[in-house]
C-alpha cells in the first residue's frame, strides 16, 4: 500500500493533505522516520531516516507519532480484501504483501482485470490506495509495484527475452540485494543498469563484490529471474514474524536494534491475540549483497510475553557482527497451547508467577497499544 501510515493519518486528518507528513518520532528527538507522504519525500525525507535530518530537509513537514492500532486495523481491512482474490496469501509488513493469484485469474478473465478489481476494492473497503505489481515471481511483482506509485499498476513481462530487455535499462537499485554500499562497489566499475549487469562476467563480479553467492544472485536478479514462491501460511499459524526492509543500507546498530525492538512489539501484540505460546524465537538480517543469516533460539520456557520476546531478540541481535543492513526481521514458532513446558506440573513452580506477571503486563501494554499510545 503506498506510503501506508501517512495514508491513514490522512484519512482521520483530511486538513493535512497535499502538505508534507511525517510518521515516526518528533522532530527534535533521538528517532527516526517511520513513513511520510509523498510531498515529504519530494524534499528528500525517506522512512529510516533521523526524524533531525528530516526536520532539516523539510522544516515545514507536519510531524505525528506513530498510531499503530489504527494501521493494524486498517491493514486487518487490507489483509481480507486480499483474500477475496487468493488464500495464497504472504504478508511482508503489516502495508505490503505477495499473491499468488495462479488459480483464480480465471475468475476475472485476465490478470489485468483482477489486479484492477483489488486496488479498488481496497480503496472502497480501506479509504488508501494500494500499488501493484502483476509478474511471474516475486522479485519482478515487487519492481513492478513501485513503478507506478501511488496508486499505479504494472503488468511486466513474461517472457525470459522480454523480461531481460525490460529490466536492461533500469538502474541496478531496482534489484533486491543493491543498497548503497553495492551502488558504491560497483560504480567505478561503470555499472549503473541491469543491461551493465547482464554484460558483466560473473568472475568478475564476484571479485567485485568479495562473494561468489551475492554476484550468482545478482546477476540471476539482473535478468529478472528467481525461483522464489508466495509463502503463504494457513490459518492455523505455525510461526508469527514480522520483517522490515529498510529503503537505503543502514550501518549504524542503534537504528537496526530500535527497528528490531517495534518488531519485537507487533509480534507480541499479534501473537496474544489468541492463547498460544512460542517455544522458539528468530531474528533475521540481510546484507547489502543479499547475504541472509537466521538465527534462532529456545526460550528457557514456553513463552508470550514481551519481556521474554525481547530479551531473546536482543541477545541473538547481540551476538552477530554485521556491515550494512538492507532487512532486519523477528519471528516465534513452535507454538504450543498451553504454558507448561512438558505437560501439567504436579507443583506450583516459582517462575510460574514471574511469567504470569509478565504476561499480565504484556496484555496491558496491548490495552494502551490498541487505545492508539505509543509505548
């Protein structure tokens, strides 16, 4: 959905459109943007960004701090429009998400068709405007989303040939894996395109990059191919993640662990909407060269609370030593419906308490979440 949370802070504050908004911390404060509108974005803000640098660029921008319940029900609204069209369904983030739409194109003749039929829908059931993309994988569905923004649509090529000639004039940041650290590995070497790309040994890239993985996965990206699927879950869930994708290479650790934290957060307000609790938690980062590392370990004991969440989020995040990050996610799995580790204790266990006390405290921050204060 096209800049998701300035959208919604729209719909409430109608007065505001067609200035500069802001998402994220206040304009003097130790924060970063979370979105903004497009007439923020003219003035160079862009989401990851110092909410200070912002302020610089654009001193006359409306600044609003983030109102999660109202995105999470306005996303809710989003997430069941999209399954009209598929129950293949993947959510990236809580504003963007992969279809496979295979086995139900017929339903609106063409591809085409269906893809108009859900941005409208969208709009009628949410009041915000969604981008989309219409491909044969994911990767070129995903270039063909921000072709058109806002509120555009893409249909791209199909063919091996076309799909190659396509993507040979656009620039290589088009491509996942190529931030600004590879921009800046590979301009001496006069590759600005995907057609530069193309031409380009793989040998040689490699060398270039300093990874013969990160140069066989760009040049695969540079003619558009990829062997990736939806993932999609049933409604029984098995794991409960969130991941986010920054839109530049950051290196600075404080912004990485404070986006991984709000994660953390929307994992565990998501995953106390039912009775469950996780055994394993897992955090994910991917590099400037697309490198993926997932790490993961077990709680000391079945957990749902956000103490727990965070403490194992941070002690994995703390462990990993890292240059640029294009992506940081947080994830829990192997639920269980009870809290007891192996069955019913016959005992009361001290702990029990610590964590039933954690755990009432979570469900209150929940409360406040869902009354639009941030904590």
């Amino acid at each position: 959905m096209d800049a998701f949370f300035a959208s919604v802070e729209l719909l409430h504050h109608p007065e505001w459109r067609g200035r500069p908004l802001v998402v994220g911390s206040g304009p003097h404060e130790r924060g970063v943007v979370s979105t903004c509108s497009y007439e923020a974005r003219k003035f160079g803000v862009r989401s990851a960004m110092p909410s200070r640098t912002a302020y610089s660029l654009c001193p006359q921008a409306i600044f609003v701090s983030p109102n999660m319940k109202l995105y999470s029900e306005v996303s809710e609204r989003a997430f069941e429009v999209f399954g009209h069209y598929t129950p293949f369904v993947e959510a990236v983030s809580i504003d963007e998400a992969f279809m496979d739409i295979t086995g139900s194109v017929h339903l609106h003749g063409t591809a085409e068709r269906l893809g108009e039929a859900l941005r409208h829908e969208v709009h009628e059931t949410c009041g915000v405007t969604c981008s989309v993309g219409i491909a044969p994988n994911r990767l070129l569905a995903k270039i063909g989303s921000e072709m058109h923004k806002p509120d555009g649509m893409t249909v791209m090529p199909f063919d091996p040939d076309a799909i190659a000639a396509f993507l040979a004039p656009r620039p290589i940041g088009v491509l996942w894996g190529i931030g600004q650290h590879t921009e800046k590995l590979l301009r001496p070497y006069g590759i600005a395109t995907c057609g530069d790309l193309q031409r380009l040994p793989e040998t040689q890239l490699a060398t270039i990059l300093g990874s013969a993985h990160a140069a066989a996965a760009l040049r695969e990206y540079a003619f558009g191919r990829s062997d990736d699927t939806v993932h999609w879950e049933p409604s029984d869930e098995k794991s409960v993640s969130r991941e986010h994708t920054f839109d530049a290479d950051v290196t600075d650790r404080r912004i990485v662990r404070t986006k991984l934290l709000e994660l953390v957060a929307d994992v565990g307000h998501r995953f106390r909407t039912s009775p469950r609790w996780a055994r394993t938690a897992r955090i994910k980062l991917r590099d400037s060269a697309f490198n993926t590392i997932t790490r993961q370990t077990p709680f000391d004991a079945p957990a749902r609370d956000d103490f727990s969440f965070r403490a194992k989020a941070l002690e994995l995040f703390d462990r990993e030593r890292f240059g640029a990050v294009r992506l940081v996610g947080f994830g829990v799995s192997n639920i269980q419906f009870t809290p007891d580790a192996e069955g019913p204790a016959l005992f009361a266990d001290p702990s029990d308490k610590l964590r039933e006390k954690r755990e009432r405290l979570s469900e209150a921050l929940d409360g406040l979440r869902d009354h639009g204060l941030s904590v």
